[in-house]
C-alpha cells in the first residue's frame, strides 16, 4: 500500500485531476430535474400476479396536493381527476410541509390468493393513512407512521407495513394520505409475506452488521484516546456517533429496539446526529491536518464546527426544525471536508501517505452524503444504493480511519526508536534525506525541461530529441500551411503604447493558438503580426487541408467577434495553400521547429493577395477540399514572384451555405 501512495506522489495527475473528482462528485449528486408531466392520463393499473414475489407502486403512483390539510377521503374522491404523476425524482417527494395524497390503481391476478403486504421503507414518515377502495368505496382504512404507538402498528416491522387480503379478479385502489414533518422518501411496495420477511430480514442482518461495526470502532476510538490521550480520537468519537446513531435511527432501528415510541427522539434525532456527524468531521480535520492548513483556515473550521453544534442545540430546542436543518447542511455540512482538502493536498505533495487515505476517506464521505442530501431534497432516485448511500460512505470512512490511527501509531513508535539512535546512524539519515531532497530537485528540473521543450516543439518531435538527441529532417508531401496577417498593422502601432500593442498581440495570438489546437494544427511561429501554422506536420493527416479552411475562418469570426468589445479594431488576412514540405529541427541551444520549401512561399503569397476579414485558397487545397465549402473563384490572380495563380474566396461551409438557402426559399 505504501508503494501505492508513494507511486500516485510521483504522478502529476492526482493533483492535476482532483478539482475534476470532485465535480464529478457533485455532478453525481445533483442529477437533471424531472421533466414535469404535462398529462391527466391515469397510469396503467400495478398487475398483481403470485408469479411476481415484489412489485414498486412507484411507476403507478399519482399525486394530488392537500396544502391546506383540509381534504377528507370524500373530498379526495371528488378531485380524482385532478391527481397527476410525481414530478420529482424517483420514490421521493423531497422536503415537504404540506399534506400529499397519492394514488395507485390495482389489478388482482384471478389466480392468486389476494394475500400481499404493502410496504413504505421509509422510517421517519410520521402519519400514513391508507385506505383501500373497492369498486369506488372505502372498503379499509390504516394508519400507519412512527407518530403511532408501536404496539398498535398492524406488523411489528422496521418499516411501515400492513397486510392486506385483496379479492383475486378485483380491481381496487390504493389512497395514501402522507402527513410528516421531514423528507417524504415513499418506496412503496405490494411484496408476498414471503418476499416481504426475507427483504426485511437481510435488510436486519445489513443494520446488524455496519451498526455492530461502527459501535467497535466507536470504542476502538474511546480506548485509544484513554490510552494515548490523543484529541484527534475523541473527536473522531464524536463524528462516529454521529454517524452510527443518524443510521440506527434513519433505517428504524432505534425506534424498532432502542426508543420505541419516543416522540421527542423520532422527530429531532435525524437533524441531530447529522448535525453532530458534521460538527466532529470539522474537528477531526482541523486536529490531523493542523500543521497543514493556514491558521485562519483553522479557525473558521472551529467556528464552523461550533455553528454546527449551535444549530443541533437550536434544533433540539425546536428553535429550527428539520428544513431548517436540512437548510443549514445543505450549506454547511460538506464544508469542513472542503475547508480541509488543501492540507490533505499539502500531505500528499511531500509523500505523506496520510494525506492520500484521508482524501480517499473524504472523497467516499462527500460522495456518499451528497447522494443522500440528493433524495432527501427530491433530485436522486430512490434505491437501496442511494437509500444506503451515506451508511456505506460512513462505514468507509470509519475503516479508513482506523487504518489512519494504525500509521500513527506505527509513526510514534518509530520515532521512539530513532531518539537512541546513535550519532552515525542520525548522520546517514541526514545524508539520505539530502540525497532524497537532491534526487526530487533533479525530477522536478528535468521534469519542467521536458514541459518547456514540449512547449517549443511538437510532441513527436520532443520525444525524438529526448530519446536520440537530435530529429532528422523529413519530407511531408501532404501539408496545408495557415498563413495570417494583419492589414495596417504598422500604421495602428504607430499610434498606441509599446505596451499596448504587446497586450493586443498577446491577446490575438493566444485566442489563435487556442483555435489551432482544436483543430489540430502544429503552430510554426509567428514574426511581427503574421502568424503560420500547418496541418498534417509532423503527424500526416488525411483532412490538413479542411483543417487549416476550419481553423482560418474560425479566426475572422473570432476576430470580428473581438472587434466588437474592443476599443481598437483589427482586420486579419488569411491564406492557406496545399502541398510538400521538408520539416525540422533547427538551432543547438534554441531549438525552433521550422518548415520549408515553396509551399511555404505560396501560402504566404495567399495571405498578401487575400483581403481583410477573408479566407484566400490555392487551386491546390480547393481541390482537395471535395466542394465541403462555399468557395467564390477569383481568377487568376498575380502573385509576387509566383506570376499569376488560380485563387478562391471561401465564403463558409458548403453545407451552411445550403441550409441558408433552403430558408431562404
């Protein structure tokens, strides 16, 4: 593992890519908007056949509102029609204060025995009212919900269940009528008993396993800060229990055997141990990286970490209540991870393992809640892996940890060890230590050498130096050359500071480079205020000749586009023309790559015979340009040293050019 970590050090892309991970983190967590549904249309009636063990109501389900909480089953009835299909995510309404009712039709197979058990996994519902409808009347009603004594709930489950005996051949419906002061998460199930106990059981047996797990690292924790008196383990005690007990009361196991029919822990426990869980992780970095991070850095994670638990105490008191709570998490829950991502990176930079496991730790951390804080607001599907999101990142996070503490034990020992080491063996490390400071000096030289030759040569070209120390020259016979100028370029300088004109032209060129890359042209050079590039050097490519057409006129729209925000105007002449070309490298102490022959001489011929805001081409590269451009022919045209040429305008893409005349007509 050590190699792993000492590995990723030496490779630039961990530092590089690590923005981009966590955005792809967020991205996973904040999905696109469901599409609102536009139609009254009444879904297809849930099919209920023994043969299928598990069915999901949610397909089936539309929703009717009850803002007010006013409407009565009766009341209901009358706006049937009025019901449409959940425009959130998938089995989740998201944070919700107003009463909803949901309905969902039913077809019973008249081969089965009408016996299923319907299912809501979801603990922290507070009031359910499920009534059955049999040929348009109420034939049932059941409250469900953890408001309820357990004792009067119809199963003794962890989630809300109830079962129901429907006639097989009938067609009823279900009405559900949810009243909860959190998230309305509403997987919904109609599963046969049989199904339904072995779901409920594994799902146990999952509590079971992660929440003994964290229990024991709880205590590993409490015992090793006894032992050691190390801060950083009391704290981390803090963020597992907060952890643990948001799990054990979110899955309905503290209800189920912990607190059964405590109204006060039911409504305030989920805000508070999130909150906790937040509040410890803030300190928990602050206490391992805080000779990492700047001081300030480590001062606004403290405060944070005290806002947190001021909001837990808020809540508890019923100052805030759970939006306002999942308000404060949504802002400020993943922060403390965030605030301590560039001491982790410090750690990582000078080949400390530890800051890689804790960036591991905290990359499945911020993944794994972001989902969840996702289903909790209506915007991620409901599954048993979005369900269980924020468990299984705790639980990583937990292991990671442990391993982190193992290291630092190890690290504590070996500094004990090396305190009666004698007078040589403090010298050799002292030498090996330069000798390694010496060795990463050297890398790090020869690696900036490497990026600035490849910055001044193609990649191909580099290489070829780096491995023979010199590039033979080479014929290209398929090349298109770029060649650009400024018209009055002189006469506009001639009335604008030095600096000015350095800017401008650095502005230019740069907007140039950055289009000849998407092209994928090789910059030559530039001189004054011509610029020339080439395409299929040192790399042959079939298309060099549409590349350098694209990549030209790319650049009078750009330059026009610029023209329009910019205090002084530029008007830029482009050539381009087709043909072979002898390419190398030049120079011993400054290398420069450079292409010749007359190929050369005509598209610079292109540029001068072109005119301002215009694409000038030769015969040569029209002619391997297939009619995919609208190009205007000029004649013959006389060009200095060449006598007269066969040249064309290119006016746009061919294809363009026939869109606008078919609106046109």
């Amino acid at each position: 593992m050590s190699r792993f970590f000492n590995l990723l050090h030496r490779l630039r892309f961990v530092r590089d890519a690590f923005p981009l991970l966590i955005l792809c983190a967020v991205s996973c967590a904040l999905p696109p908007a469901a599409v609102a549904s536009t139609t009254s249309t009444s879904p297809d009636p849930v099919v209920l056949n023994d043969r299928v063990a598990s069915v999901e109501l949610w397909p089936a389900v539309t929703l009717l509102h009850d803002p007010e909480a006013t409407f009565n089953i009766e009341s209901v009835l009358q706006h049937a029609a009025e019901f449409r299909p959940p425009e959130s995510a998938y089995a989740t309404l998201g944070l919700r204060k107003k009463v909803v009712w949901l309905r969902v039709p039913l077809t019973v197979s008249s081969a089965g025995d009408g016996e299923w058990i319907l299912d809501i996994d979801y603990t922290l519902l507070n009031h359910i009212d499920v009534y059955i409808l049999t040929g348009g009347k109420v034939s049932r009603h059941i409250e469900l919900g953890n408001a309820r004594l357990w004792s009067q709930r119809p199963l003794a489950s962890r989630s809300h269940a109830v079962p129901l005996s429907l006639a097989p051949g009938s067609q009823p419906e279900l009405l559900l009528r949810i009243d909860t002061l959190g998230a309305m998460i509403l997987p919904i199930t109609l599963s046969k008993p049989f199904a339904f106990h072995a779901r409920a059981q594994n799902e146990q047996m999952l509590q079971g396993l992660l929440t003994s797990l964290g229990l024991f690292l709880l205590m590993y924790s409490l015992l090793q800060w006894i032992s050691v008196r190390e801060n950083q383990y009391l704290k981390y005690a803090l963020l597992i229990s907060g952890s643990v007990l948001f799990s054990v009361h979110f899955f309905g196991i503290g209800e189920m055997y912990l607190w059964t029919d405590n109204e006060w822990l039911e409504r305030h426990l989920a805000g508070i141990t999130a909150l906790v869980a937040a509040c410890g992780t803030g300190l928990f970095i602050e206490e391992v990286l805080r000779a990492d991070i700047h001081p300030w850095l480590r001062r606004a994670l403290k405060i944070l970490s005290a806002l947190l638990a001021l909001a837990a105490l808020l809540h508890a008191a019923d100052v805030i209540d759970i939006y306002g709570v999942s308000l404060v998490m949504g802002s400020l829950g993943l922060l403390p991870a965030l605030m301590g991502l560039p001491g982790a990176i410090a750690r990582i930079r000078r080949g400390d393992e530890v800051g890689a496991y804790f960036m591991l730790a905290w990359l499945g951390y911020f993944f794994c809640s972001a989902i969840l804080v996702g289903v909790v607001k209506g915007s991620v599907d409901v599954n048993f892996w979005t369900m269980h999101s924020f468990q299984f990142g705790a639980t990583f996070d937990m292991l990671v940890f442990m391993h982190i503490a193992l290291l630092g034990t190890r690290r504590e020992r070996r500094r004990l060890e090396s305190e009666r080491r004698t007078f040589v063996e403090e010298q050799k490390t002292e030498l090996a230590r330069q000798v390694d400071e010496r060795t990463m000096e050297l890398a790090q030289e020869r690696e900036r050498s490497e990026v600035l030759l490849r910055n001044m040569l193609p990649d191909a070209i580099a290489d070829e130096l780096k491995h023979s120390g010199k590039s033979i020259p080479r014929r290209h016979e398929n090349v298109s050359i770029l060649f650009t100028d400024i018209v009055d370029f002189t006469k506009i300088v001639a009335a604008i500071p030095a600096s000015k004109t350095v800017d401008e032209l650095n502005e230019i060129y740069t907007g140039f480079d950055r289009i000849v890359a998407r092209h994928g042209l090789e910059k030559i050079n530039t001189v004054g205020d011509a610029y020339m590039a080439a395409a299929g050097v040192p790399e042959p490519c079939a298309d060099h000749a549409r590349r350098c057409v694209l990549a030209a006129l790319e650049m009078q729209q750009w330059i026009a586009g610029r023209n329009q925000d910019s205090a002084i105007e530029w008007a830029v002449r482009a050539g381009v023309h087709s043909g072979a070309v002898v390419a190398g490298v030049v120079g011993t102490t400054k290398f420069a790559y450079g292409i010749w022959g007359d190929t050369v001489n005509v598209a610079s011929r292109m540029e001068s015979a072109g005119e301002r805001g215009r694409v000038n081409i030769s015969a040569d590269t029209y002619a391997l340009l297939a009619g995919e451009f609208d190009c205007e022919y000029r004649g013959k045209v006389a060009a200095k040293g060449k006598g007269d040429i066969d040249m064309y305008f290119v006016k746009r893409v061919a294809a363009e050019a026939a869109h606008g005349a078919t609106e046109g007509e």
